[in-house]
C-alpha cells in the first residue's frame, strides 16, 4: 500500500469569532457496564455491556440525531463473543482521555465487529472512529462501510488506521471516512484486525451529517472519438449531474443554486470509461469537463451564506495532465484568491491515491462563488467534479476571535 503523504499551504486567511468547538450531531461513547469511573467529553451518548463472554449482538434504539428519519437513529453492534471492557484512565494531550479508557471488542480470530446505523435520512455523511487499548498494542485496523444494509457489499474505507497503547500519549488514534447513506437501507461498519491474534477493537465513534453541494460532472453525449458509452450518463451515488450546459434552481442543503460551467473550447467533455479506486469513486472520476485553450469557471449562484470546504477532483484516464490551480472569488468575480496551488492530476484505471485539492472559503450569501480552474503548465483544465461542504458554526459566539488560515491539501504517493 502506497505511503499517502499530505502537503499543507497556507493560501489565506479570514476572521471568525468561536466560542466554542462544534461537536457532531451523534457522538458514541463505549462503556462497560456497571463501571462509574468513566468520564468522556460533554456531548457523548454512553453506549454500555458486558465483558463477560456470551453476547454476540447488543441494540441501543432512539439515540437522538437531528439527522435521524424521525429524529433518532438505531445502534447495533454484533460479531462473535462481543464485550466491553475498562481499563485504567487514560491522559491523552488532545483530551480524549476519557474516550480511551474502555471500548467494545469481539476477541482475537473473529470476523469483526458489526456497528449498524439504521434510519438515517438521506445525505453525506463522515464517521469518525476512536482507536486505543492501553493494555495491549492491538497493531492496526481496516474499516469497511456497506451502505446497502445487506452486510454483503463491504468496501474498504480505511486501511491500517493504527491502534495507540499506554496511559499517557499525546494523541488517541482515529480514522475517519465519508459515505453516503440512501435514507431507506441500514449503513453498516465493519472493524476488523487483520491479526488474527489481536481484538476488533473501537472506543468510540462521531457521526456527523456533511450538508453542502455535490456535483458530478457528465459528458454531454457528444459521441466524441475516445468517450465511452456515448448515450449514457454515470453519476456518483448522492451527487448532482452537472454537463456543459449547467443547472438552474436545484434545491440543497446549501440553497436554490443555479450552476454555470465554461468558457468551452471545442468537444468539452469526456467519459474515459470506469476507474477503480478506494473508497469507490469511478462514476465521479471516469468523466470530466475540460478547457484546453483558457480558465475555467465554475460559477455558484444563491448559495447559503456560511463557510465551506471546497473538494476538487481531478483524473484523467487517459492522459496525465500534471499539476493545476484552483483560485476563487467570493465578490462575483472582481477579486480572485489563491485556493489550492500545484494539485496533481492522477492518471490510469485504479489511481491510488486519485487527485484532489482543498481548502477553506467565506460565502456572504449575496454575490456568485467562483472556482478557477487555471493551467499549471499541464495544458489542460480538467475537472471531474467538486463537493461544498457547509462547516457547522456555533449557535452562541462569544468575544473570542480566531484567525483560520484557509489550507490547500496536495496528495501525492511514494
């Protein structure tokens, strides 16, 4: 597996008064039972069992979630002999001491343990998972997501996260990852050891409801030389089809918006066939549009006020296209900022990892958004979609004022 290494710039900076963090909206803690030493982070729900031997599945229904279909959501977890278990306290320098102490585990040579999310609405979604046994170093733990509820369509969402071990570390170990859930089936997650001597182990996990804009950039049918499938449409599950011609007045969680794409030079689009990658993202990244004579302008109008964090995608089956910019303009275009410099392209039919840049914004509610999509010595501005997540902002702001810089991410591999 490639080593995966993330290059941080600071591109700018804005202003924003915090008053306290924002937590997400269902927060998990497990416990064992009967143990009143626990403490964990204000906020977290208290999941609690056995540690004796026996129990293969335990359910906790009706856990408050704005997110829920009738604002609950269903826990169960299941596998073989599932336990709970507390050790001693934990001292932990980003304060999730209290998280650390105990966890729910299935034993050592077992197929994983099983935590089913039922009656989510429909949306995007990021979990969160919390990773430590003081007593032993469990090694390191993939996690699968299956969001069909059957518990036979797993994908690896997470590889070798890594357990921490010990009463004092400076940090816990976590893994995260993104899903989207259809609002009908149940979403399951698996976590599994890989050793086959050590436990299926999780402290605690988050869920948080990701609302923003996602779209997924389709050719237009154009029947050019070198598409594939000309006729058919492939959109990533839980985004918005977008071609060259643009979308007006679609209803998100971030506003009515109309989208507008361009200027095109000739045959703008492409569908290079599927890719495969980790997590799935082959109908987003099969198909793009694309400028080869000049920018290109994503233009965003009637979006919510609020900050967001803006994801572009950007592969090419066929050909590698190098590094590309992405500047912005929150004013409607009169001023543009630098988002994310010198982002790789990926290329081939299984990249690993697939290119992307991000980075941070302010959107006033008032003037159109832009992203540029702008020639880095590449050639070419491609781009195969894009997703706008809204950062929840506290309710209550206090006194406190706080500067964010705004952090354009470049992945590249070993």
């Amino acid at each position: 597996m490639m080593q995966r290494i993330y290059q941080i710039a600071i591109v700018s900076a804005f202003v924003m008064l915090i008053a306290m963090p924002v937590r997400a909206a269902l927060m998990i803690d497990f416990e064992e039972a009967g143990d009143d030493d626990n403490t964990h982070p204000a906020g977290y729900i208290s999941l609690s069992g056995s540690q004796d031997a026996g129990t293969d599945s335990y359910s906790f229904t009706g856990l408050s979630a704005n997110f829920g279909v009738s604002g609950t959501v269903d826990v169960t977890l299941s596998g073989t002999d599932t336990r709970f278990f507390d050790r001693e306290t934990i001292t932990a320098g980003d304060g999730f001491g209290g998280l650390a102490r105990d966890f729910v585990f299935t034993p050592a040579a077992t197929n994983g343990l099983l935590i089913t999310l039922s009656d989510l609405s429909a949306g995007h979604y990021k979990f969160t998972g919390f990773f430590h046994d003081s007593g032993n170093n469990q090694g390191v733990a993939d996690l699968f997501v299956d969001t069909t509820g059957t518990g036979s369509s797993f994908v690896q969402v997470i590889d070798d996260v890594a357990y921490t071990t010990g009463t004092s570390v400076a940090a816990i170990g976590k893994g995260d990852f993104s899903f989207y859930a259809d609002g009908v089936n149940d979403v399951i997650v698996r976590v599994f050891n890989p050793n086959s001597t050590k436990a299926d182990l999780i402290n605690a996990f988050t869920l948080d409801r990701r609302k923003g804009l996602y779209v997924d950039f389709n050719d237009n049918d154009n029947e050019v030389s070198g598409d594939n499938d000309a006729g058919v449409s492939y959109t990533q599950t839980g985004y918005l089809s977008v071609t060259q011609s643009g979308v007006t007045g679609v209803a998100t969680d971030v506003g009515t918006v109309d989208i507008s794409v361009g200027p095109f030079s000739a045959n703008p689009d492409r569908d290079r066939g599927p890719v495969t990658t980790d997590p799935d993202r082959s109908d987003l990244l099969r198909d793009f549009v694309f400028n080869q004579a000049t920018n290109l302008d994503i233009t965003v109008s009637n979006l919510d006020a609020g900050t967001y964090e803006f994801t572009g995608y950007f592969h090419d089956k066929v050909v590698d296209h190098g590094t590309v910019d992405i500047l912005y303009s929150t004013d409607g275009g009169s001023t543009f900022l630098t988002g994310a410099l010198n982002v790789d392209y990926s290329t081939g039919s299984s990249p690993d990892p697939f290119g992307f840049g991000s980075f941070y914004l302010q959107a006033d509610g008032l003037n159109d958004v832009i992203f540029r999509i702008t020639d880095a010595g590449s050639g070419a501005n491609v781009i195969n979609g894009f997703d706008l997540v809204a950062i929840p902002t506290p309710t209550a702001l206090g006194a406190g004022v706080m500067m964010l810089g705004l952090m354009g991410l470049r992945r590249r591999s070993d």
